[in-house]
C-alpha cells in the first residue's frame, strides 16, 4: 500500500492549512502512479487558490468538503504503472497537488506527452490536463528543471499574450504598460516584447522593486506606482494588469484616459478582494485567460506548429533568467507550510523562487 501526504487549504480562507494523510488505492488497469519529486510555488499559485471557485483549479484534485488542493507545477517519478508504454522511471512534468503522489490515467500517448483521462478531470480546460515526458521534450534540460518548475507555466502566458497582442496589431498602441512589473508572468511578456520591438514597454512597480526590474533591461521605462502621474498621456497604450488592484486599475484608466484602447487583467498578485466591485472609466479590462488563446492556437497551428514557437522563445528567456532568479529549495511540511505563508503574504522577493517537497 501507498502512503500519501498532501497539503490542503481552507477554500474560504487560504491562511488555513492541513496536512492529509491517506492511504492510496490500488491501481485500476491503465492508471499510472507518479511519486511528486518537486514542484514551484509562486504567486500564479496563490492566483489558482483565489480563483479556484470561479475558473474551477479546486476541481482538478477534489478534497474533503471545504478543503482544497492548490495546483502547482513540476516533476514527478513514475513509481508504479499499468499503462502500457509508460513505466516505472521514468520523469514527467506537469500540472501537480502540493502532495507526495499523483495517480493519473494516461490516453493520447506519444513520445513527448499524454493526456490525463481521470474521469472529472474531462471538462475541465485541456492545458491542465496534458504532461510531457522529459526524454521527449525539446524544452527540457535537466540543469534547467527549478527554473522550468518557477517559470515554464508563466512563461507558456507570457508567450500567448504576447502573441495576442501582435495578432491584433496591438490594437494600434505603441505602448504597453504592465503592472506588477517584477511578477514572472509580467517579466515574461517584457521579455517577449522588448525581443519583438515595435512598442515601449513600461513596467509599474513598488518602490522596493524598481531597482531589479528596471535591472533586468527588458523595461524601456520603470515608474513606481506613486509615479504614475508622470507618465505622458501620449502614446496610444494597451494596459497588462498583472496587480490585479481595483484602485490601480482606476488610476491607470483615469490618467490615460481615451489613449487606453486595451486593458488586459491577468493576474491576482496584490490579493485585491474588491477588483470585480469597482467599475472603471474607458475600455472594459478584459480577463486573460491562457487555456482559451492556446486553444485557438492549436487550432490555427496545430500542436506541432506550437511547440517549436514557445521551445525557441523559452529557451532564449531560461538564459537570461540564470542571471536573475535564485532558487530556494525547501522540503518537509514545515518547509512547505513556511513558504507558502510567504508567498500567500507576497513576501518573497522577485529574484527568489520557492522549489518545494513534501517528502
């Protein structure tokens, strides 16, 4: 029998946690096992736990009633299988509980990836739900997998709003301001902007950050959110919320007033429980959501038309991300109950990344 340890919180409080123990059920013919080696921890995650109701991240890994397992990213081990072509071993990458096992039940199997067919996991959206096989990843490198677990999944956004943006001609703007400038999603996007050219791009950021953002020579300008005001009204700008901060969210639509054409929300990262209560003047902000554009795509590329953009474009940033991202790795449930109140508190430095373990 299989011992399994997962951390869960409260659904109506992310401060409240618990730490489950279970015995895992035999496998089913066609269900694989994986062991959780390690996973990142961000602020995408706390995003998930603030989302879980209304995009649905509580239903991917059911918990008892009131409890729930916040979504996050990395690798696993295949411990045990009875899914041919899959076996014990072998390393996998993909959408994980903060837990110490996983059982899934493989379809569409090919020599990078398969899809998870677990029965409640069919309606929600597919992105979640597909796990690459590391010996058949063009992506992956070993040296690279704390930096892949941290940003890979942020990156895969950065890539489709990018790519979003360009499609519509950037809704004829030739600026692009961001807002939780140090956020990786955020880094991201400049990243991918400032690589295409054609637009400034301004990134709004905490005193305490503007030094490392305006470092990272992806930004053309840094303004730190009391310096909004000094930001010309002029250009036409496409506004990128990934702050998710009603009140900064106003402030951006009143100063550039009918020179916003676009305004994308994005991200959770300042926690701001009244962002869906404060209407704002100009364009309607509209939310992002990464699961739909890379359907699209899939349909206008095919997956193997897909692989090939994002591989060329995140093996360019993972480079540029060694000079700035500092890995801290921690292992245990006091290690992991730790740095999950840091992260759910927004106290973990931009040039730091969390890498966890349960066991």
């Amino acid at each position: 029998m299989t011992q399994s340890r997962s951390f869960v919180v409260a659904r109506d409080d992310l401060a409240r946690t618990h730490t489950l123990e279970q015995v895992l059920a035999p496998l089913e013919d066609g269900e694989l096992r994986l062991k959780v080696d390690r996973f990142a921890f961000t602020a995408n995650n706390v995003t998930y736990g603030e989302t879980g109701d209304s995009i649905g991240y509580w239903k991917f890994y059911p918990a008892s009633e009131g409890w729930g397992h916040i979504p996050v990213w990395g690798f696993a081990d295949v411990v045990e299988s009875r899914c041919e072509g899959l076996a014990p071993g072998e390393r996998i990458y993909g959408f994980l509980p903060m837990a110490t096992h996983l059982t899934l039940r493989p379809q569409r199997l090919g020599a990078a990836s398969f899809v998870d067919a677990t029965e409640h996991r069919q309606a929600l959206p597919a992105a979640y739900n597909l796990y690459l096989r590391t010996a058949g990843d063009p992506a992956y490198r070993r040296e690279d997998e704390d930096l892949q677990a941290l940003l890979r999944p942020m990156f895969i956004t950065s890539f489709l709003i990018d790519d979003f943006l360009a499609d519509e001609g950037f809704f004829g703007a030739t600026r692009v301001v961001l807002s939780s400038a140090s956020a990786k999603t955020a880094i991201g996007l400049a990243y991918l902007l400032h690589r295409r050219g054609g637009v400034e791009v301004v990134g709004l950021t905490s005193a305490g950050n503007r030094g490392f953002v305006a470092d990272l020579g992806c930004y053309d300008r840094v303004l730190t959110y009391d310096q909004l005001a000094t930001l010309p009204a002029d250009p036409v700008t496409v506004y990128v919320d990934f702050a998710g901060s009603a009140a900064l969210r106003l402030q951006v639509h009143e100063h550039l007033g009918e020179r916003l054409v676009y305004s994308s929300a994005v991200g959770l990262s300042h926690r701001d429980t009244e962002r869906a209560k404060s209407p704002v003047p100009g364009v309607k902000p509209i939310f992002f959501f990464a699961p739909d554009r890379l359907r699209k795509r899939a349909k206008d590329w095919g997956r193997e038309g897909i692989e090939p953009r994002v591989t060329e474009q995140w093996l360019s940033f993972v480079r540029a991300a060694r000079a700035w991202l500092s890995v801290q790795r921690g292992t245990g449930v006091d290690a992991v109950q730790a740095a999950y109140a840091q992260a759910l508190a927004g106290q973990v430095p931009p040039n730091i990344g969390l890498v966890l373990a349960l066991d």
